[in-house]
C-alpha cells in the first residue's frame, strides 16, 4: 500500500453545488483540486486554475453572480488538468509510472 503521501481528507463535489463551497474549502485547507461526482459517477477534476479562469470571464463581462455552482466554473477544465485513479495498493514505482506524462509529450484520454 503506498504510504509515502500525507492521507488527508477528500472533499467531492457535485455540479450543482454552490462555487462558494468550494472556495470555502480552498481557504480553510489550501485544497487546490477537487474531483467532481454526479449520482456518483466520476466527471472531473475541478481546479484552483479553472476557477481561477471562470472569475477572469465572469469579471471581464461584470456577470460575477453569488449563487454561481460548480458547473459554471467547471467548464474552463483545460485537458492538462487530468486525473488518474489508482488502487490503494499501488506500489511506487507503478505511482511514478501512471502519473508521469508519456515520453511523446502527449496525455492520455482521462474521461
């Protein structure tokens, strides 16, 4: 089992809930990625960076709206912003290997 990582709580998201959750746990834990769930299938990975965007387009129209959800930001989800699945009994070794990017510099599908 891989033990070399801090286990931290993991704080989900649906895409309907309110954006300001989600920042809340930004400023409570530092948190930077959150993964995104609907009736419990896995539809992403929501990041600080493609809020971060969403706020940068909501301002550049003055349309910055309290009540905003996570479904309106989570349509600035750039394809880099990935993620990867593994067993809690994943080695090292197999870690490093699924979460480097692969040598042709390309990424791999992640829906």
């Amino acid at each position: 089992m891989l033990r070399v990582l801090p286990q931290r709580p993991l704080a989900t998201f649906e895409p309907a809930d309110p954006l300001q959750a989600v920042l809340e746990e930004v400023r409570l834990h530092n948190y930077s990625q959150f993964p995104i769930y609907e009736h419990r299938t896995y539809r992403g990975l929501l990041t600080t960076n493609c809020v971060a965007r969403w706020l940068a387009h909501r301002f550049a129209r003055d349309e910055l709206v309290e009540g905003e959800t996570v479904r309106d930001a989570f349509g600035f989800v750039e394809p880099h912003e990935r993620t990867v699945h593994l067993s809690r009994k994943v080695t090292v070794p197999q870690a490093i290997k699924k979460l480097s990017p692969p040598a042709d510099g390309s990424l791999p599908p992640w829906r």
